[in-house]
C-alpha cells in the first residue's frame, strides 16, 4: 500500500490542478463579460483587461437601456419563454397522463408518431412552419414562438414515462370515492409528477429564453424582438465602438438565467440526465 | 368505456394538434415543396427533381455539408473527450464541496445563449484587440486571425461551442459514472487491476450507453450549426464557415427560393438519419447494456 501511495497522491495532486485550469477556462469568459460591462467604452479594449472592477462604470447599463429598448426585448423575452414554459408542461402532462393510464382505441399508434416526430431536427420543418405561420396571420408577432411550442413530443415522452411508473390503485380508489376522470388526474396523479414537470420546464426555460433562429426568421419589427435576436443586432449597430454597452446587455439576458439556475439547480441537472435514460 | 376513451382523446387532443400541425404535416410538406419552385409571391411550380439535380452538382451546397460534418465531428469528439476527462477528474474528489463547486462552474457555459456567446467569443477572438492574442502574445506566439482565416475561423468555432456545451456531456458522465455498481470496482481492485486497467476494463463499457446518447444528441444539435457562424463570421471567410443550415437561411429567407431551400432540407434530414444509424450500428459491436 505504501508504495502506492506517492504515485495515487501525486496523481490526485495533477488532477485537481488540471480541473482547477478548466474552471477558470470556463469561467474567465463570463468575468470577462461582466468586468468589461464594468468599464468606460472607451477602455474596453485595452490590455490586459482589467480582472477586478475597481471603479465600476454602471453608466453602461443606463446606456443600453436608452439606445436600444432592451427593456421591451426583455419583457417579449419573459412572455414568449413564460406562455411556452407554462403551456407546454400542461399539454405535455396531459398527454403524457392520457398515453401512460388512459386506455383507448389507437393510443398505440398515436404514440409511435409522437416518438417519430421526436426525432425530426427543427431544421427540416422551418420552411413549411414559416409558410403556416404567415397563413395564420401570426408572422411579425410573439404568438409566431410561442403557438408551435405549446406542446410537444419530448415533454409528452418525458411525462409518459413517469406517470407508467405510478400505481394504478391510487386513482382506482379515487374514482370509487366518487371523483371524476378529470379529477383524479388533476388532484391525485399531477401533483405527484411536479418532479419531473420541473425538469421539463426547466429544459424548455433554457431553450426558449436563448432561441435565436426562429426569432430570426419570424420576426422583424424590432418592436417583437426578444434578448438573443436584439443583442445581436446590437452589435451589429454599434460596431466595435462601445462594446462594454453590448456586454453589459449580455449580462443583462443571462440575469434570469443565472438565478433560476441558483435556485433549481437540481432541475437542470434532472433534466439532462431524465432526458438520457431513454 | 366509451366515455374513459373520449376523456384519454381529449386529454391528448392539444399535444397533438400542435405536433400535427408544426412537426408531422411540415415534414411531409418539406418533402413535397422540394419538387416545387417558389418564390413565396407567385404560385409554385411544379419542376420535378430538377431542385434534387441543381443540388447535387451545387458544389456550394455539396462544400457546406462537409464543412458541417466536419465542424460536427471535431465538436462533438471533443465534447465527450473532454467532458467525460473534467467528470472523471472531479469524481476522484472526496469532498461534497469540491464536487459541487466544479459541477456548478462547469455548467455555468450552458445558461448563456449560443447567440451571446458567439458575440463575446467575437470581441474575446478579434485579432488585434481581443484578449485571446493578447496573452498568447504574452506567452510568445504571434497574433492569429482567428475570424478572418480559414484554419483560424474554423477552430473559434469549435472551441467556443466545445467551451459552451462541454457541460452537458460532464453532467451526463457524472450521473453515469456514479451509477456504475461499487462491488465490481472492487472486485476490478481485488484482481489487482489498476486505475487504466480499470476505467477501460469496467467503466468504459458500463458507460458506453451515455457515450453513444452524447454522441446522437451532439451530432444531430452540431450538424444544425447556425447561431455561431450567423453572428461571428456570417459564414467566411469565403464558405470556409457557411454550415447547411446558414446555407438553407440565405437560400430560403434571403434569397426566397423555398423549394430548392426544402430540398437542401430533405437533404440534411437524410444525412442525420444516416448519421444517426451509423452511430447505432457502429455501438452494435461498442457499446455494452447491462
């Protein structure tokens, strides 16, 4: 054992430093980000860049609330990914109930589709989506993100599989008592199912809140724009001259992010992993 | 009977409309429009496979498939090297603390959007200002034109989405590696096999089922490739960066050619199939499920 113990500690010894080095290779970009928000434009882009704020300029976060209307791009940004968020863990925990305990006839095959469907990229469907989008009449408005997104395939999976591993006697017993098919799943099954409603609506928060391609497309009035698609065009206006004021509108974006994350960690992390087990 | 059935109909009715509607009818609707050429203003046409025999001998189009699979292999090869290296690394801990620390910080990356991520990593990259060159030229290297070079462009973009999305391949090796039963760790220990011996001999196989999840996962997600190169290089220098997915964006959103940007689609759709059997015929041999 002894003579195993120098070369297991030097070993331990090199690996936390390897893991200390990818830390703050992953977490120097984001300081840089929110020290750079700190700064004058005018230093901005000078090296090295300064670690510590020691004379925070906040001036920069007034600023990118004046020149561009961030606060309307956060406010789309709360709608669109809330009405999602909200509307998708609902279809998702209906379906997901009626596949798992509801027999009737074609509850097979209806399935199979969704699961199929699963598997199809986004990508593939964007063209006709855009054509029915405009059809609809919902082209140039927030109800373009959020109406295809208000259920889905994955989330009815995810809840599917959860609700399978419930007992059936719990609702049986309920509907001897008298309750209705509405009720048992709304009073008994669904409040047993908050778990991994969390991790869906968590996945969905994530996705949704930093979506740009189909902003990008259905959206043009900069009156509808959300974060991602007004940053980047924000960017793009300003050039290379106050960069600290784009930055400081990232930082901005990833507030809600950070503290949803601060605060339902283990959702995020249940997400990922509830999400692989398939 | 009749009125449990009506309720399970009801029950799915709103999930179903809306995969109906916006994934099952657009897919067939992708397919059908890629015989059609059409501007969105005046009726399509009917033109056959003539979109299928321009693409096919559009050597822009044929270049953005391998500059897409290529940009896809090297992110995801490194994604999982690297993820399941930093998941490794930090299961050797011992203590709560640290392991939690590191979880956290290495998941940070994926709370930000892919968008602010490719204009931080644009300032972070530029060639005279940014602050990349600024400490490489500390160490002695000479400034690289990351954006503006074919190579240079190329490796920003791998990095920056291996830097963003390692996170998800570590949070999966995590849960995989402490899933893999103590007794035959120590029965690996018992037999005198040591830490190599052990990982390829034991946890490799009993993870290989995550490696080949990521693996699915990362390629389908990295052959969509859009928001990186749209922000940072819009595509260049030349096509060095044009990914398909830009590539369907100019040909159907700017250019309004619908059809032919469907067929391009189509055409993405049966490669990711493709991709996706061959991962699964390839973990035929590979991979090991308990």
């Amino acid at each position: 054992m002894s003579s195993s113990a120098f070369p297991a500690r030097a070993g331990r010894a090199i690996g936390l430093l390897v893991l200390i080095v990818a830390a703050i290779a992953a977490l120097a970009p984001l300081v840089w980000t929110l020290t750079t928000s700190l700064r004058t434009p005018a230093e901005a882009f000078t090296n090295p860049p300064a670690w510590i704020p020691l004379n925070p300029d906040w001036a920069n976060y007034s600023a990118v609330f004046e020149q561009i209307p961030l606060f309307s791009f956060f406010v789309n940004s709360v709608i669109v990914t809330g009405l999602i968020v909200i509307g998708q863990t609902i279809t998702c925990m209906m379906s997901g109930y009626a596949f798992a305990m509801i027999r009737f006839p074609g509850r097979g095959k209806i399935f199979m589709l969704f699961l199929a469907t699963m598997m199809v990229p986004l990508q593939a469907t964007m063209i006709p989506v855009f054509v029915l989008i405009k059809w609809m009449g919902l082209a140039n408005s927030l109800g373009a993100l959020i109406v295809p997104a208000l259920g889905g395939a994955f989330g009815t999976f995810l809840m599917r599989q959860y609700f399978l591993q419930m007992p059936r006697e719990l609702g049986e017993a309920a509907r001897i008592d008298g309750a209705s098919p509405l009720q048992v799943f709304w009073k008994v099954y669904a409040p047993l199912a908050l778990p991994p409603a969390a991790a869906l609506a968590t996945l969905n928060f994530s996705g949704f809140w930093s979506e740009f391609y189909r902003p990008l497309i259905f959206l043009s009035d900069q009156s509808t724009y959300t974060l991602p698609l007004g940053l980047v065009g924000l960017q793009g206006n300003l050039g290379t001259g106050s960069i600290s004021v784009v930055l400081a509108g990232v930082v901005v974006a990833l507030i809600p992010s950070v503290l949803l994350f601060a605060f339902a960690q283990r959702y995020f992390i249940e997400g990922i992993t509830t999400g692989s087990f398939r | 009977m009749r009125g449990e059935a009506l309720f399970g109909y009801l029950m799915i009715l709103p999930a179903l409309v809306i995969v109906m509607l916006f994934t099952a009818g657009p897919i067939v609707a992708s397919i059908g429009l890629s015989f059609y050429q059409w501007d969105v203003i005046s009726p399509p046409s009917f033109a056959g496979l003539s979109n299928y025999e321009q693409l096919l001998s559009d050597q822009t189009v044929l270049h953005s498939f391998w500059v897409t699979l290529g940009l896809a292999v090297s992110i995801v090869v490194l994604e999982i090297l690297v993820g399941l290296g930093l998941a490794l690394l930090v299961q050797q801990r011992r203590s709560n603390v640290a392991r939690g620390t590191f979880r956290t910080i290495f998941y940070l990356p994926l709370l930000a959007s892919a968008s602010s991520v490719a204009i931080v990593m644009g300032y972070m990259f530029d060639q005279k200002f940014g602050v990349i060159n600024y400490y490489l030229g500390l160490l002695g290297i000479p400034n690289i034109p990351w954006l503006t070079s074919d190579f240079g462009a190329t490796a920003t973009i791998v990095i920056i989405a291996v830097w963003q999305q390692v996170g998800f391949a570590f949070v999966l090796f995590i849960a995989a590696l402490s899933s893999v039963p103590k007794d035959v760790l120590e029965a690996a220990q018992i037999d005198g096999a040591g830490p190599l011996r052990t990982f390829f001999a034991v946890k490799l196989p009993m993870i290989s089922p995550t490696v080949l999840f990521i693996s699915v996962v990362g390629m389908i997600g990295a052959m969509q490739l859009f928001d990186q190169p749209y922000v940072m290089t819009k595509g260049g220098p030349g096509y060095t960066t044009t990914t398909t997915v830009l590539l369907i964006y100019q040909t159907a959103f700017q250019n309004l050619q619908f059809g032919y940007g469907s067929a391009i689609s189509v055409m993405l759709l049966v490669v990711l199939i493709g991709l996706t059997a061959l991962q699964f015929l390839g973990a035929r041999k590979l991979v090991f499920y308990q």
